[in-house]
C-alpha cells in the first residue's frame, strides 16, 4: 500500500512538470561529455549527464535557462523550452575553473570522478606510469628492469603487480590470473599514454561491475575515440633515453560529422637505465581505434593494440653488498648489525648480469553500444589478447645451491571475454531510478607455463613448478540505484563463478556478494556517503588446487563513510574513513610459492585537496594513512610485509594563457615494516620531480626532470635470503632497487 501511495504521488507530480531532455558533447570531437552539471534558474534543480551524454529536468515552467559546466570546458548558458524533443548542446575546451566546479548529486559510486578529471586537465603525463600515480595514496615501483608490470602499494596492501586492484583499459582486463610472475599481473605498458580520454577509480569492494582483483579498489582507463588533432613527439635524456610517439587521423572532417572516425598510434622507448650495467631497454607499441555510428541507435568500436619489450635488469641488490653497518636476522629472528661485504658494489651495480626477460602483448576490442529507446542502452564488449612473458631473476644467488640461483620464468597465454550490460533510467517525478543488470565471462588458457631454475647461460637444471592452466570466470550483476532529492541510494549484488583447472585437476566456487551505497547531499557544497560491500580476494588456480582447505576464494568486507565538501569557492576537499577485512589473504613466501597468511584487517584515512590559487596556478595534496595488520595478532605485532602506512602526495601545477604550463610534484613513502615481526625495515623515501612545457596551437616543448633534487632513495625493498660468492652462509636481510637519480629529459611535439 506505502509503494502505490508513493507511486501515484510521483505521478502526480510527474503530471504537473515539463520535462527537458538534452544531450552535451564536445564541441570539436562530437563525443558526448559524461558528468557534465546541467543547472536550471530553478534553484535546486540541476542535472547530470550520463556516459551518452543524455540528461533530463523536470521543471514547472515552459521555457528555463540552463548553465552546462564540465572541468576543461567553458561555461555555457541556453534558453530552453520543454518542447524540444532533445536538446544537443556543444562545449568547447576551455580553462579549468574550480569556482564553476559544484558537488553533484548525481555521482552514484564515482565520488573520486572529480579528483581524476581534475588531475588528468592540469598534470602532464607521458607514461603509463604517470597515469597511475594520478590516483590518491597509489603508488609503484619498478624492481627487475623496466620491463616488468610495476609493484602496486594503496591503502595498507603491498598488491604485488595487481593482486589486490582490478586494472582495466576500456573493460578490458589487464590483470593476468594465474600469472607465473604474480596473481593479478597487470603490465600496462602496452597503453600509450596520449591516447587516454579519461581514467576514473574507485576504492573498496564496493562496485557491483567490478569483481576480481577489486578488493583495494581499481582503476580504468578510457581511451579517445576521436583525436582533436594529429601529433609526432620526440624526447631524450639522460642515460641514453629516447622516446618517439606520433597519432594520426585517417579520416577527414567529413566522416568525423557523419559519426566515423579512425586512428592509428605508435611508440618505441628506448633506455640503458642508471645502471653500471646497462639496462637496453627497448619497447614498441602499436595502437589503433576506429570508432561509427552506424545509425542513430548503434555505435560501433573497434581497437587493437601491441606491444613488445625487452630488457636485461640489474635485478635486487642485498643491503651489505653496498654498505657497513646493514641490519639481518640471526637464526633466532632478532636483528643483528652486519659488516660490509668483501667485495662492495655501488648502488647501481649488478651481482647477476643473467637477469632480464622479454615480454609482448595483443589486444582486441569491439564494442557495440544500442540505444533502444525509452532511456533503455545495451552494451555488449568482445575482446581477446595474447600473451608472452620470459623472465630471469636471480635474488638469492648461491643461497639455494652452488650453481647461482637463477632462475626463469616462462609463460603464454590466449585470454577470451565477453562483457554485456543492459541499463535503464526511470524518470518518476523529480526522482530518478537507474536499473542496470549485466553479464561477463572471461576465459584464460596458459601455455608453456613453468617456473625452473637454469645456469647462467639459461640451460635447464630442473622445474620448480610445471604445468598449464585453464581458467574461466563468469558473472552476473544487478544494480539499482534511486536518486530521491538528496538522497542517493545505491545497492547492487554480484554472482561469480569460479573454474580452476590445473594437471587435469579442477576446482570450482561461487561467490556473491553484496553492495550498498547511501549518499547524501545536502547542497551543493556539502555531500557525505557511506560506501559498504563484500567482495573477495583473488587466488591463483594452483594456491586454489592445492590450498588444502584454506579456502578457494575468500571473502573481503569493507566499508567507507566519506564526504566531498568544497569550503571555499576554489577549493575542493574528498576525505574518507575505512575499513576492510580479508577472510584469508594469499602471499608469496621466500620460495616464490604462494601461501595463506591468514585473516587481516586494515583501517585508515584518505584525504585529497585541491585548491585553486589564481586563474593559472593549482595546488593538490593528497594524505593516506593505513594500519595493516594480520587480525589476530596482538597490539604491535603481526605485521604485514611492506604494506604501506602513510603516504603523500602533492604539489603545484600551473596553466598559464600564453602556453607555459607543468607542475612541481612530490611524492613521499614513510618507512614500513620489511617483514612480518617488525625487525626490518623498508626505508622511506621524499622524491620531487618536475615539469615544464611551452604550448601553442602548432607545436610544444617541454622539459621533464625527475628526482630533481638528487636524492638518493630505494625504488623498492623486500626481505631475502640471499648468498654471495665467497660467503659462507645464506643471510636473511633487506635488498632493494635503487631509484633513480636526477634524470633531466626534453621533448619538441608537432600537431596538425
């Protein structure tokens, strides 16, 4: 009875209001511009574009003035009457303005939505690893050559190369399950940063569209269906480094406003690193998109992408190789003060020059996106990549044997998936009810998948671990989210399904788990949310063959209470508590298996700032603070391993009218336990780098200079049991990778 009360009420109101519907998109490239703010002279009354750009107002009056604001565009104000079947508005790029930015009450789970558009508009980037460190508190580090997927550290997890955060680019996963290297291995090196449209993340298990690896959070990246203009790059710097980039249109203005576009990009790098032992770092990537309306209700696109690497690495280098006085742990677990070894090497040095690997990626993506009227989208997304990865590492030396410890790791991979979404947006009144259900499978097969130990000229001693996997996982969601108000109200619930199979060996699970978001705004200076959700952890297929009973995959519990608040007209602030505990967390031991550790939980605080200082200068501050811990450990005890506990970023970036823009950013990592009982420490670090480019219209340059202070850091540290030539005994103690050091490199770009 409460329900058809309040449904008739709605269509009461609903009778006495005139809508208007619309739909905003960029003035150059035609594309529909997402999270656009619609506001009406009607206080109160304001609107959000959806990913196809549509909005609609349900107003009282006949004919409104509308104002269209979206960071990176100008501002823009229409008469409009409600007797337009849809209106197609047209923005052009314009300054970023923190004044026109409002909290929206349309965000749904994207709270971070105007921290990543923010960043993207003002901070230069030139590689993946740029567009990674955009997000709050997430930080990388490289620590077997240049090569390699990055190590991933954000709130309170070490997440290995992507264990714990779900990586994507346009849907496409770029976590590798069952990888040989690491659970979740997410090498986004085959993404040429240039053509990034937009990236947006989101913290916790709280999204009913993500599911594996999304137990931290994830990140998605999304590339341009259309470039502005066409460009050829060039850069070098020190240490032999070189990059060339050119993007180029195919087609011409014409089929741009028939709805057809296509383009082409490519890159090669190439890099000896610091290193005594030069790196010979060389890359290639490929990348091409072709994107057309086929008619007014379907959207057809089509990209492809490659990339091949390879590198040698100077690999981990053990404290006591390059200085007196490093701490280790004596067979008793406490940590003593140990000599230097007898024939030091610097920082940049190498023990074992055997290690280095090659690597190469392909990727396939069509995407079809139907309008099938009545505010009603289905999207359906293809996709298929083959893999190749070879690896040599050696950080143990002759602590395992006599023959050096090396080892190789080897594998090939055919990935398949498919993901489909069908959405739907109510408008009942002055309230909004957006349905979407969706449906994804994804399939792995590995080939040649090993890990062995060789000599140094890589001849095969014998197989540490040996065997190919298959893998699927298959998912199902729903997700309502009701706009009443000021009130948002999200929940969701997501079904996946499990089948591991590895030496004719199969185990099979289903997972569900639940979503609720609540968000309230109370205007449009002030909104608060609380984010809560069950997800799970990700497990390899062999950890989930031979776990005996640890469990499969085990689940993860979290919950945020945030707000995003903006105080002052130009500043805007996004701070959050949290909360997760994990059932059961999988780890790497010091044989390179991975092993249950058991339950852990983690608290903390997130808090980003921007402020807009004059019309061209902004400054940005980001603080997380975690407290990682096993769950059933004792006040000051049960550490977890290089979980991070507080990081920081910051800095300013200016944006001036005659073309000189960049910024000048920090990045700062405090000292973290270096294993589980406290008695080593990975030692911290505080590295600036900075930015400066000359724009016009035809061409740039531009300067980039990181570690610009010299300082000396350690890029990465973890726990080994290493043994170098002529000692008598294996030591447990830290090695790291050294950072690098001031490395200045320049950059001329042509547009047309």
């Amino acid at each position: 009875m409460l329900l058809v009360i309040v449904v008739m009420a709605m269509a009461q109101a609903a009778s006495a209001q005139k809508i208007y519907k619309g739909k905003v998109i960029d003035q150059t490239t035609l594309e529909p511009v997402e999270y656009a703010t619609v506001r009406s002279n009607i206080p109160g009354k304001t609107a959000c574009t959806d990913r196809f750009g549509h909005f609609q107002l349900s107003l009282t009056t006949d004919t409104a003035s509308l104002q269209i604001t979206y960071i990176g565009y100008s501002a823009k104000v229409i008469k409009a009457s409600s007797s337009n079947k849809r209106i197609v508005i047209s923005l052009s790029r314009g300054a970023v303005d923190l004044k026109e930015v409002q909290i929206s009450r349309n965000l749904n789970n994207a709270s971070f939505h105007t921290l990543s558009a923010l960043d993207l508009n003002l901070r230069p980037v030139n590689s993946s690893q740029d567009l990674m460190r955009l997000v709050p508190g997430l930080f990388i580090a490289q620590h077997m050559g240049g090569g390699k997927a990055e190590q991933i550290f954000i709130r309170g997890f070490d997440a290995d190369h992507g264990t714990d955060i779900n990586v994507s680019v346009d849907g496409m996963p770029v976590n590798m399950v069952s990888h040989i290297h690491g659970q979740g291995y997410s090498d986004l090196h085959f993404l040429i940063p240039e053509t990034v449209s937009t990236f947006d993340y989101g913290k916790g298990p709280y999204y009913t569209e993500k599911g594996d690896f999304a137990t931290a959070g994830y990140l998605n990246f999304t590339t341009k269906d259309v470039l502005d203009k066409s460009m050829v790059s060039l850069e070098a710097g020190r240490f032999n480094t070189f990059r060339g980039m050119a993007m180029l249109n195919l087609l011409d203005s014409a089929a741009k406003k028939r709805g057809e576009n296509w383009y082409i990009a490519g890159e090669y790098n190439y890099t000896d690193g610091p290193f005594t032992y030069a790196e010979h770092y060389k890359r290639f990537n490929a990348f091409s998109k072709y994107t057309k309306q086929l008619d007014a209700n379907n959207k057809l696109s089509l990209s492809a992408s490659a990339f091949t690497t390879n590198w040698r690495a100077s690999g981990e280098i053990p404290e006591r190789a390059v200085a007196a006085g490093a701490t280790a742990i004596d067979e008793n677990g406490n940590p003593i003060k140990i000599p230097e070894y007898a024939n030091p090497i610097s920082r940049f040095g190498t023990i074992d020059s055997a290690q280095g690997g090659k690597t190469s990626r392909f990727n396939f993506i069509a995407k079809l996106n139907t309008d099938l009227g009545n505010d009603l989208n289905l999207e359906n997304q293809a996709y298929y990549t083959h893999y190749n990865f070879l690896l040599h590492v050696n950080s143990s030396f002759f602590a395992e044997d006599s023959l050096g410890g090396e080892h190789q790791q080897n594998q090939s991979r055919d990935m398949y998936g498919y993901n489909g979404k069908l959405s739907k947006r109510s408008y009942l009144g002055n309230s909004i009810l957006t349905s979407a259900v969706g449906l994804g499978t994804r399939f792995d097969r590995t080939y040649g998948t090993y890990r062995s130990n060789v000599t140094e000229q890589y001849q095969l001693i014998d197989y540490i671990e040996q065997g190919n996997i298959k893998q699927n996982n298959s998912n199902v969601f729903l997700d309502e989210t009701l706009q009443a108000g000021k009130w948002l109200i999200n929940a969701g619930v997501r079904l996946d399904y499990f089948n591991f199979n590895w030496h004719d060996t199969t185990k099979t699970d289903a997972v569900i788990s639940p979503k609720l978001n609540i968000q309230y705004t109370a205007n449009d200076k002030v909104q608060f949310y609380l984010k809560t959700g069950k997800g799970f952890h990700s497990n390899n297929a062999i950890t989930a063959i031979g776990n005996n009973n640890q469990g499969t995959v085990p689940a993860a519990y979290g919950t945020d209470l945030g707000l995003n608040w903006k105080p002052l007209p130009h500043l805007y602030v996004n701070a959050a508590l949290w909360y997760l505990y994990l059932q059961q967390e999988y780890v790497y031991d010091d044989g390179g298996d991975i092993v249950a550790s058991g339950k852990t939980k983690r608290y903390g605080f997130d808090v980003s700032a921007r402020y807009q200082l004059t019309d061209w200068l902004f400054a940005d501050l980001n603080v997380n603070l975690a407290h990682p811990r096993l769950a059933d450990s004792a006040k000051n005890t049960g550490y977890l391993a290089l979980a991070p506990t507080f990081t920081s970023t910051g800095g300013l970036d200016f944006k001036l009218q005659n073309g000189i823009n960049g910024g000048l950013s920090y990045r700062y990592l405090h000292s973290r336990p270096g294993n589980n009982t406290g008695t080593l420490t990975a030692d911290g670090y505080y590295v600036t780098d900075l930015k400066i480019n000359y724009t016009q219209k035809r061409y740039e340059f531009g300067l980039t200079i990181e570690n610009l202070f010299n300082t000396k850091w350690n890029e990465f540290e973890a726990e080994e049991v290493s043994q170098m030539r002529g000692e008598s005994a294996p030591i447990d103690q830290m090695s790291f990778t050294p950072g690098t050091p001031f490395a200045a490199k320049v950059r001329v770009a042509v547009f047309f």
